[in-house]
C-alpha cells in the first residue's frame, strides 16, 4: 500500500549509520557494524546505570506520559492491570493514541511487561 515507506525508512537508518560511522563511533560492513571504542565509550554515558538506579533512571528520562504509567506500575509492583485499569489510575483516556503510544514505549523499553492482557512493572527493573 505505500511502496515509499520501506524506502524512507531504510533511507533514514542509513542516514543515521553514516553520521555514526563518520564520527569514528561505529565500523563494519553492510552485513555486520559494531561500537569502535570511542562509541563504546559514548554509549557507556548513557547506559552505565546501576541496577539499583533503573527506576530512578527510567524515571528521569521517560516523557510525561511513558513516566507516569511507568511510575504507577512501580508503585503497585507487583500487581498487574489492564490497559483501562491503568489509564483510569493515571488520568488518561484508555482509547486514546497517546497513551496507547506510551504504553507501547514502555513495553517495547522492557520496563513494562504484558502477560495476557495485564500490564506491570518489568521483574528485570524491579529485582534489579
């Protein structure tokens, strides 16, 4: 149905791997890239976090809407609730797309599990 997107897409990932291997921080081939040290050591700015800190770290980096259903789900660990039950408690409209948007963010960070139709916090970011 849109034959462009594909092309748009893979346009814009090449345009974000070319700055990133100009800058020295990746290498490779169109098969295989991997992190140069220098990248290795910009990555590690912002992912050297301390399993203890994953909450407060999540937390003071999500957007608003991602940060408050990320927050309650914390907060009542390690009960789980439905897509309404959440959007209910955190004063959003369950059919709307920003917080179906959200909620997909947060899933898709893995700081959020879903099993069946319920939603909570993700095991990994709370036994850490």
């Amino acid at each position: 149905l849109f034959p462009n997107v594909e092309n748009a897409v893979m346009g814009a990932y090449q345009n974000y791997l070319g700055s990133l291997k100009s800058q020295g921080f990746v290498e490779g081939t169109k098969d295989l890239y991997r992190l140069t040290p220098e990248g290795q050591s910009v990555a590690m700015q912002f992912y050297n976090v301390l399993p203890e800190d994953l909450v407060g770290y999540w937390k003071g980096h999500l957007p608003k809407a991602e940060r408050t259903i990320f927050g309650f789900l914390v907060e009542q660990y390690p009960q789980s609730f439905t897509k309404e039950e959440i959007a209910t408690s955190t004063g959003y409209d369950a059919g709307g797309g920003g917080f179906s948007n959200a909620l997909s963010r947060v899933k898709v960070l893995e700081i959020v599990t879903k099993i069946g139709q319920h939603y909570s916090a993700s095991e990994k970011v709370m036994q850490a």
